[in-house]
C-alpha cells in the first residue's frame, strides 16, 4: 500500500492539515524562499562562477541535528555483531529507468537495512530555541533503546567518532556519527513499529558486507549510502576488526 500522497491530495484530505501539523508544517518565509519545517529547511541557493558571476540555482536541504550510531557487541569467542534496523522509507523511489529518470514511486514502501538514525529532541517546549536540542550521545542512546533492542543496563560505552555528509551536493549539514558499544546477552526484541520498524537483528560484519555486496537479501534493501558510510566510517575507526570481514 502507497505510504505517501502530495500536500495538495493531503489538502482535498483534510483542509486543515497544515494548520495541524503545527511545527511538523511546511511554510515558506516570504522573505528568505526558504520552506520551514521542525524537519528542517529548504531553499533555493545560487552557486556564482570563478568570475563572481551567476551560475546556476539548487534545492539545498538543511536538517536539524540528527545521528548515525553503530551499536556493536562481541560474542564470547570475539566476533563483532552490529545491529541492523529494517525499516520502511517511504519517499524512496525505484531506480530510475529509460522513461522515469527521476524513478517511481515504490508501491509497497522499500524496506532498508540500516544502523541507528534519528533526530535529536527538543528539550523544551515547540516556542524552544533552534538550538536547543538534546545531546547527541543522549539522543543515539535513546533511539539505541527504541530501534535496537538494546537496554539501558546493557549499554558499556558510548561515544562519538565524527560526522558525514549525507550528500554534499544538496544537503548541506552533517549527521554525527556515534558509537555504542552493548552487552549482547542482554539485547531484546524490542522495536520502535511506529516508526516503520519492523524488526531489528544483530549480524556478523562479514554478514553485513555479504548484503550489501548482494544490495538485497530476504527483501530488504541494503544500497543506502549513508547506512553504509556510517559503517564504513566506523570500521576506519576499528581497523583491528577488518580481519573478521573474511
């Protein structure tokens, strides 16, 4: 089932949709073009030539404050497990082909297998300041206890290992990048399903490059850049865990 409509098929829906959306709602600053949501902004931006001159306008997207995290724990005999989520993208569109170059819709949403992501929450109330957001350990910790399984007394470390762009050619801020490292003996099956969650799982790393290599395994998508950066990022951190790929 189509998981997405358009504002205006949402409007004929529902004519006061925007209205409750509250901060979810998309608006545009009349003066500034730019569109504002609590989701972040858009706006149109004009790159100039070597010269100063004109070049050429883009969609640039600006999210609010967000993390990647690897959640990760060893087996009693060493080998490294990371938790994979899979869940449902539904703006993500099937590959593109000779007459949709921009895709199509994906009518069942694609499902992806992913580490840990979330935004960070307001601390305060909707009137809160832009900047006042929990901390990002404090948010990959709490979206570590809803997506993953993992438990509060189970979690050994957390820290942070950098951040990424997600796409530098139109996002134009960074995800920070977390690691947590877990008891695996005291992970449950527990998901976040409003979320689109359907089950989350703790692989080898040698599984997990085993489908990414394969881009789907069991119907679940795993050709995201920024899941696989953010695992490629990490394990540039922990190069002693590069023997356990083979």
């Amino acid at each position: 089932m189509k998981k997405w409509i358009s504002l205006p098929d949402a409007l004929e829906m529902d004519p006061q949709f925007q209205k409750k959306s509250g901060a979810s709602a998309w608006v545009i600053n009349e003066k500034t073009g730019e569109i504002n949501s609590r989701w972040g902004k858009v706006a149109v931006q004009v790159q100039l030539k070597n010269d100063g001159n004109l070049d050429f306008g883009r969609g640039v997207y600006y999210e609010p404050p967000n993390i990647n995290a690897v959640v990760y724990g060893f087996e009693a005999d060493g080998t490294c497990k990371v938790g994979i989520t899979i869940q449902e993208r539904p703006f993500a569109n099937n590959p593109p082909d000779i007459d949709n170059p921009y895709g199509t819709p994906a009518d069942s949403p694609i499902k992806f297998g992913q580490p840990v992501m979330g935004f960070l929450k307001k601390i305060i109330g909707d009137g809160a300041a832009a900047s006042i957001f929990e901390s990002t350990i404090g948010g990959a910790t709490r979206e570590a206890l809803e997506e993953v399984g993992a438990t509060a007394e189970g979690i050994l470390e957390v820290k942070p290992f950098g951040e990424h762009y997600p796409n530098p050619t139109f996002c134009a801020t960074t995800s920070r990048l977390i690691e947590i490292k877990i008891d695996l003996k005291k992970v449950t099956g527990q998901t976040d399903k409003e979320e689109l969650i359907y089950k989350a799982e703790y692989i080898s790393l040698k599984e997990l490059f085993c489908r990414i290599g394969k881009k789907v395994h069991d119907g679940v998508n795993y050709n995201a850049a920024v899941a696989n950066n953010t695992f490629f990022m990490w394990l540039a951190k922990h190069p002693e865990l590069l023997s356990q790929l083979t």
